[in-house]
C-alpha cells in the first residue's frame, strides 16, 4: 500500500503532484508541506522540467485546508514551537507557487478550502470542473484568513478589496461559475482526469485547447457586486458592521448575517484589520507575512483551540468565544 499523503512523479516533462490523504479530504499536514516544497525546489531549476501539475488523488476533495486538528493538539500540550513552524512553512511553500518560474497548473474538482487553495491558486494556471467549490472558513475556528488568500483575493483579475474582504470574512463558498467570474479560476473544464492526462500529453496549452468551455451558470458574486462594495469596502469590522445595517438589501444582509452566524466575533475583527493591512501590501510574501504575525497571536488566543473543537473534534458547532477584542490589538503586528 501507498503510504505516501502526496504522491511526487515525473511525467514526460511535467512534475506531477497528487494529493492522496482520502480520509482527511487531503487536508496538509507538516510531511505533505515539506514534500510538495522539496519536489517544487527540486523541479524550479531542472531543464527536463517543464512544468508542474497538482492534483488530488480523489474526486471528492482537491484539499480541506490545514491539519488544524494537529495544531490544537500541539496547542493543548503547551507548545507553540511546531505548530507556528508548520504555518510559517506552510506560508513559504504558498510563496514559492506564488513566484514559480513555470506554469504551475492546479485542477479543482471538489471541495477546495482554506490550504487548499494556498497550494493551487497562487500559481499560473487554475482550472475548474463545475462541480468544484471553494471556500475560506477561517472564522468559524476562530483563526484568519490565511494561506495568501488575505492578500491575493483583494487581487485576484475581477476581485476588488471588498469582494476579498466578503469572501474571507463571510467563508462564502464560490462556486465555479463565481471562481471564474472573479478570475480566481482562469478556466473551466469538464473532466478533470482527461485535462490532467493532456497537459501531460499535449502541454498545457494544447489541454487547455481541447478541453476548455465556458458555462450559463450565473455567479451569484456578480449579482451582489454593488451590495458587496456598499458594505465590505467600509473599512474595519466596525464600519463593515455598521454598513449591513444601514443596507437597503435586506436580502443581502441576511445572507450575510446567515453565514457570519457561527464566526468568533474576535476572527472577524482581526481579519478585517488583515485586509486592511493587506489592500497595501506590496508583494504576496508581505501578505504572507502579515498573516503569519497576526497567526501568531490569534493562534495564542482562546478562539483557537475553542473553535477548532467545535467543529473538527467535537463537531457540536457550539463553540463559547470571548468577547470580541479590541482591534488595536491585532494592528500592533500588522505593517
Ligand atoms: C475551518 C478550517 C478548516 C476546516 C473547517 C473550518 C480546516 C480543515 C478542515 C477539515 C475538514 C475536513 C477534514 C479535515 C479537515 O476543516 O482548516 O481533516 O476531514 O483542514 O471551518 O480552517
């Protein structure tokens, strides 16, 4: 048996990446981030080369974010040392995409979450199946929005700072037909496996050629366009607060109340100030680094290990969180 959680190949030309850890939806433990960051340092300067490919070994999820079970273990045990190495290492792979010298192609054809899309859509290429979603739900654990994505969603071709702020701040789960709206997805394919086997085959550009459509699918992201910039461009979590009351959409709002119904209210003021902080970052390494700074922090807060256990240990969704914090609070570790 294949006890590899990530299985490294070469292909022709093509580095091949396959997320196989089934039973935890391919969620990245510290072994798969050092594997992925080793193969892709190995690949960045080999001439045979050409370009890398990820994948999950599964249909059912591309990645559900990061082994934050682990984390709270090493937490609860009173050491901080392992888990603030993970994610600072974590964060270094997701820059390493991020400024990869080759196409880096990722394949989405389901649940993409968190980590998930820390590993897949810093790089050239993100290419959907319509049955794929993505979604940020660092709220609901009481963490932050993480992973680049605090950053390259303010960024991402048709994304603004406010539709960033919605996606980290709401854990709004985008469906294709909103990933390639926002230009977070830059194509759309019907079957995953056959476009994988082309790119190997054929290239990437040939694959793309052959296998890319479009879809009628409307993005509900660009129907709430107006209401999003109205209210998740006001600033804080205050001002971001105080602008959902005062909207006239109704419908909007509730939605939104809807789905920031179980966020720590502490998360919530903290990614909001990351966003801020964020929107002037020059680079996604600065992104990175402000995350990993406010990590450390919100990590050493109760929310964490509270949050984490309601809904990934206990799964009782009844997590007790602290009153919310002051902000200037989290501004002190932002630049
Ligand atoms: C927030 C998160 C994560 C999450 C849910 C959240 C996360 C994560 C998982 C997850 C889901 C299914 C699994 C698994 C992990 O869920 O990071 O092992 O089987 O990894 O609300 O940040």
């Amino acid at each position: 048996m294949n006890e590899q959680p990530v299985n490294v190949s070469v292909r022709q030309r093509t580095g091949v990446l396959e997320l196989d850890r089934p039973k935890a939806l391919n969620s990245l433990n510290h072994e798969m981030i050092r594997i992925i960051t080793d193969a892709l340092e190995g690949w960045r300067e080999d001439p045979d080369i050409e370009q890398v490919l990820i994948v999950s070994a599964s249909p059912k999820a591309f990645c559900a974010g990061g082994d934050v079970r682990q984390a709270r273990d090493g937490i609860l045990a009173g050491d901080h040392g392992p888990v603030d190495q993970f994610l600072s290492d974590e964060y270094a792979m997701d820059n390493l995409i991020g400024t990869y010298p080759k196409p880096y192609i990722a394949v989405w054809d389901g649940i993409v979450m968190g980590g998930g899309l820390g590993v897949s859509s810093h790089g050239s290429h993100r290419v959907t199946t319509a049955k794929a979603w993505a979604s940020m739900p660092e709220m609901a654990i009481g963490y932050i929005t993480d992973v680049g994505i605090s950053w390259s969603s303010q960024r991402w071709p048709n994304s603004t700072p406010a539709i960033g702020t919605f996606i980290g701040l709401t854990a709004y789960r985008m469906t294709a037909a909103d990933m390639l709206h926002l230009g977070l997805a830059t194509h759309l394919v019907e079957d995953a496996a056959a476009f994988a086997e082309d790119v190997i085959g054929l290239g990437v550009d040939g694959a793309l050629e052959k296998h890319s459509t479009t879809t009628d699918e409307p993005s509900q992201v660009a129907a709430w366009r107006e209401d999003i910039e109205a209210t998740f461009g006001a600033g804080t979590w205050a001002d971001i607060d105080a602008a959902l009351d005062a909207h006239p959409n109704r419908e909007f709002v509730d939605t939104v109340r809807d789905l920031m119904a179980k966020a720590s209210p502490s998360a919530t003021v903290a990614a909001a100030e990351l966003y801020l902080a964020n929107r002037d970052a020059p680079t996604l390494r600065d992104g990175l680094d402000n995350e990993e700074r406010l990590g450390e922090l919100v990590r050493r807060q109760p929310d964490f290990v509270e949050g984490i256990r309601a809904v990934l240990v206990d799964k009782t969704q009844d997590a007790q969180w602290t009153d919310p914090h002051d902000p200037e609070e989290y501004r002190a570790v932002l630049r």
